[in-house]
C-alpha cells in the first residue's frame, strides 16, 4: 500500500535554533500534503495544507513565518519550525493522499520535537 | 467548518470485553477512516469506510452517511488494544482531514 515517510523521528535541540521535519510520499505523487500538530493527550490539530509548486494554506492561528512550508516536488514537503521555543515542543506528522474521492489519507509515523 | 464528535472520550474494558465506539460528524463527507494511535504516536489506519460496513478480525465498522455517524466494534478485547482511537473525517467538497477528540482506551488483563 501507499506509505508516506517522516524524518525524522525525534529531533532535540536547544531554544532558538531551526529544525526541518521532512515528509516524503514514496509511492505516489502528492500534490497535496498536510501537516498536523499534536499536544499530549490531545488530537491532532490540522496547521496548514502544503502545495506543491506554490504556498501553502495555514489554518487559523498557525504563524506563516513560525511554521515555514516548502512543497517543491511531488513527493517532498517539508515543515521547518524556525527559531524554535520550548512551547514549539510538540509531535507533528504529516499526511498525503491522492486528492481524489474516496482515497483514503496515509500518515506518516511523526516527529517528536522538543526544544529544551 | 465540520465538527466531528467521539464518544466515550475514556472506556475502561475487562479483557475479553466488547466495546463500541462512536463518530458524530455534522455535515457530509467524503472519506472517513479510524485510526489507532500506539504509545509511540503512529496512526495505526484500522478501516477507511465511508459508508457501509466493513470487518477485519476483531473489529469491525459501520457508517451511515445518511445520518452522519459512525462506530466502531472491538469484540473479544486484549490489552494490545490499549491506546487512542480517532475518528477522521474529510469534508465532502475538500480534502482535509479533521479529526475527532479521540478515545482513550484502556483494557485490563
């Protein structure tokens, strides 16, 4: 079946620095990818829609310049949380799916971030 | 935009206990799927079921679209089921998935 990968798994790192959180559809092309964001013990939150080829489209309250996406080909996006706090730390996973009616969305495993 | 709704949002279970699960989501949709999130946060894709039933081993799923719920159906439950469950719906006319608040599962030996 259609699996999407995420890299990477965990990320630690100090408060002000970047991170990169890729997402890569390996056996479809994506024109469309999503990425959420999960507290503990809550769901996951939708942050914005990823397009491939132009910008993305952020979900209310989610900061453009916080939370920079980049769909550059079919099969990669990436999330890049820039200058990042310790209120950033948070599981995020992204998804990808056909785009067409009744194809179902497939996730990746996530990225545990935690900025100390 | 869609709200979507599950219910117990906690179930405590005896081994080898039944369950259902239920998804109330307010408006049309394309695609619905259940999802079982594990202790290390993978989303486990247990049924994409839009409409109707479907089965896979001890759990199985209905939805009715035609009156905007689902469930889902745990028999003869085993600790290894422990963990979240989400509903996740895509409204009808776009493609992002929302999900539900999720319930927590939580089965006894």
């Amino acid at each position: 079946g259609a699996v999407v990968s995420q890299h990477p798994s965990r990320v630690i790192c100090k408060s002000g620095t970047s991170v990169k959180i890729e997402c890569r559809s390996l056996d479809f092309q994506a024109t469309t990818m999503f990425w959420y964001r999960q507290f503990p013990k809550q769901s996951l939150m939708l942050m914005a829609t990823s397009n491939e080829g132009s910008k993305a489209t952020y979900e209310q309250g989610v900061e453009k310049d916080k939370f920079l996406i980049n769909h550059a080909s079919l099969t990669l996006s990436t999330l890049t949380v820039t200058s990042a706090h310790p209120e950033d730390s948070s599981f995020y996973i992204c998804s990808a799916g056909k785009m067409a009616v009744n194809q179902p969305q497939h996730f990746g495993d996530g990225t545990r971030l935690s900025i100390l | 935009g869609i709200q979507v709704e599950q219910s117990p949002p906690d179930l405590i279970l005896q081994e080898g206990a039944n369950s259902t699960l239920r998804c109330n989501f307010s408006d049309s949709v394309n695609n619905l799927q259940w999802f079982h999130q594990n202790p290390w946060g993978q989303l486990i894709n247990l049924f994409y079921i839009p409409s109707g039933t479907k089965q896979n081993g001890r759990l199985s799923a209905t939805t009715v679209a035609t009156e905007r719920y689902s469930l889902l159906y745990i028999s003869s439950s085993q600790t290894t089921d422990s963990g979240v469950y989400f509903c996740a719906v895509e409204r009808d006319g776009g493609f992002k998935t929302i999900f539900g608040a999720g319930t927590r599962l939580f089965v006894k030996a």
